[in-house]
C-alpha cells in the first residue's frame, strides 16, 4: 500500500493552511470565492462548522474594500450569540522561542482531549517589512493536517490596531464555528503582546535561559501582563539553566503586587520539541478558568475588553480618516512647512488642522 502524499502546506495569500488540506484545489476555491458572497448563507455555514465558510467570511473582515464592511458586520453581528465560549489565549515570544513548535504540540495535544483548535496570528511587520516574521514559512504543518484544527496566517494591515482589530473580529467567527480553544500568537515585539493581551483570557510568555531573551526578562513589562511563563527548549544541555531560570523569574514573579484575576502567574519549563511539559501547561489554564469563572473575572474581564475594542476602533478610524483626507494632506504639508520655518507651533498648527471641515 503506498502513503498518502502529504499535502503542501503554504500559505496562500486569503486562503487558511487547513483550508487548502481539507478540501479542493485552490483555483475551485478561488472560483468559489468569486460567487456573490451571502450573509445568512454564510453564518448558517459556519454554524455548521463549514471551514471553508469561516475562511471566507474572515477574509471579508479582513477586507479593505468599503463594500466588504456592511457585510461582515453583519456576519459578526449575527455569530456573536453563538460565540462566547471558548478559552482565548494569547502566545507570545521572540523569534525562534519555539512558538510555532509549542503551538503544534498544544495543539495536538488539545486535540487528543476532543478539543477544536483555531490559531490566529497577529504579525503586522508583515507589511511594514514586506515579509512576515511569523507567515512565510511552512509552520505547524502536522496541526494543518488535524481536521479539528483551523489556522489562519496574519491578516494584512497597515497599523497594529488595524490588524488586531480583525483578529477581535475573527475570534467570534471562530467561536461560532465551534472552536474550543483560541489560540493567538503573536510575535514578542513593540506593542504586539499588549494588543493580543487585550483580546484573551489566558496569556502565556515563551522564553528561553542562557540567550539574550532572558537579559530583559526580570524587567517589568510583557512579563508583567503573563498568567503563564514557560521556558522552552528545556531539553538536553539547557535542561539545568532552563531550570536556574526558572527560579528566579518565579522569585521575581513573587515580589509583584497581586493581579485582580486572583491568580498567581505560574512559570514553568517544557520541552515543545520532545513534547514535554505540554499538558501542565493546558491544566494551568484550566485552573485559571476555574478560578476566574468562581470569582466573575473571566468575565468582568471579556467585558472590558470589549469596551477597550470600541474606544480604540473608533481612535483608530477617526486617524485614519483624518490623515487619508485630501484636504487635510494637503493642509498638514503646509503647516508642516511652517514648522520648519519657524512660523507656527505644533500646538497651533495642530488647533487649526483639526478645526477643519473634512
Ligand atoms: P518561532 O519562531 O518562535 O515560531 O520558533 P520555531 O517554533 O520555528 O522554532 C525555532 C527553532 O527552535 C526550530 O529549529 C525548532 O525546531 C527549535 N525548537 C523549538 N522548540 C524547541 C524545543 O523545545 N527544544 C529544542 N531543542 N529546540 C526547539
């Protein structure tokens, strides 16, 4: 009997790894895509757990084209009475912390436990540097092959805001569908951690001992924001500094005020390679939920993270009308000439800009 060839998986541009390995080839997908897009048909699709449908309907959100927005309101708008009740978490750490390789592991892991898994990535250099940190390889390929696993690659955007926002948006459609566990991953640079902390309930921080990665660590900060700390790569040589470093960030972990959540952050070591440590890991997040859910945290917590996604949506589309406003550019390269000659302040020249009619 000769093996299945494995799929190849890439990451095409709009279309989801697990996409592409569960169902047909991607010019009939993308024939498909082309049909006028319906709401209700959607939603009655994704309801049904239609990865194809959940795929299609994050790309209208994901969309910059104004016709897309109405219809994927509408779409979000009628997912959310089904959503709600999965665990989000949030993933962070550097580059080759072993995000991609813990999260396949966790994945799998979760999976084995009759879980469904969505794995969202937030990852805006993409665009800034016209090459995804997180997107351009081959990632977590024996999680794609799961058919109870959904895994979406970043979507493009020009801001952080811009893009977490759809990220928040293709939570509820992934929660409709009936995923468990949310994953979003992200990578541990500039303000990335506190846009996906400001979207799930559990966030945990992938380090590693003995590099530059564990310099800054004891420093406030990111470390500040985790429930979960694990040392990763905990695994052969490393094993003893993983351990060593352990300890003194949970000595430093222990000096910090107590977090409203009532839980105490944990820090850990695991292997994502040889799969170890993994399942301490989810039990951690399920005796979070635990606690949270017995004290209203968990969610008080989702609440005030959805009004903190109204404020900031509204900041971020106010910008950006603003500054892609004709007459505005127009006018703000003129006070921007006056500063340079001296003739203005910013406070002046910022007054007048925004007394404008645009
Ligand atoms: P990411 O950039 O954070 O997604 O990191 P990757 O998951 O791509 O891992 C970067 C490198 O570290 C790869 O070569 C992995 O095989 C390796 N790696 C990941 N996890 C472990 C681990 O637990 N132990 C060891 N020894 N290597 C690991």
């Amino acid at each position: 009997m000769t093996t299945p060839k494995k799929p190849l998986i890439t990451q095409t541009k709009g279309i989801s790894q697990t996409e592409i390995t569960n169902t047909a080839s991607i010019p009939e997908l993308k024939a498909k895509r082309k049909q006028q897009p319906d709401a209700h048909n959607l939603v009655a699709s994704i309801l049904n757990k239609d990865i194809t449908a959940l795929s299609r309907a994050i790309t209208l959100i994901e969309s910059n084209n104004q016709k897309h927005y109405a219809l994927a309101n509408t779409i979000v708008k009628q997912c959310l009475s089904h959503a709600n009740k999965s665990v989000r978490i949030g993933i962070t750490g550097i580059p080759g912390v072993g995000k991609s390789t813990f999260i396949e592991a966790f994945g799998c892991h979760l999976i084995s436990k009759n879980k469904r898994v969505a794995v969202l990535t937030i990852d805006p250099t993409s665009t800034l540097n016209k090459g995804s940190i997180l997107g351009d390889k081959t990632r977590m390929a024996e999680l794609a092959k799961q058919k109870n696993a959904f895994i979406r690659p970043s979507p493009s955007g020009n801001t952080l805001g811009g893009v977490a926002q759809k990220t928040k948006e293709s939570i509820i459609l992934c929660e409709a569908a009936g995923f468990d566990v949310i994953i979003i991953e992200t990578v541990g640079v500039g303000q990335n951690e506190t846009a996906v902390h400001n979207m799930v309930d559990f966030f945990l921080l992938l380090k590693l001992a003995g590099t530059g990665d564990d310099l800054q660590s004891i420093k406030r900060g990111v470390i500040e924001l985790a429930d979960a700390i694990a040392i990763n790569k905990a695994d052969g040589e490393h094993n003893k500094q993983a351990t060593l470093y352990k300890n003194s960030l949970a000595k430093a972990l222990s000096l910090y005020p107590e977090k409203l959540s009532g839980w105490k952050p944990k820090v850990t070591t695991c292997s994502a390679l040889n799969n170890e440590g993994i399942e301490s890991i989810w039990n951690m997040v399920e005796d979070y939920k635990n606690v949270t859910t017995a004290n209203n945290y968990f969610h008080l917590k989702r609440q005030e993270q959805n009004k903190f996604w109204l404020i900031d949506t509204i900041e971020t589309r106010l910008k950006a009308n603003f500054f892609s406003n004709q007459h505005i550019k127009k006018e703000l390269e003129k006070q921007l000439k006056l500063i340079e000659a001296n003739k203005t302040t910013p406070f002046a020249a910022a007054n007048y800009l925004l007394s404008l009619k645009y």
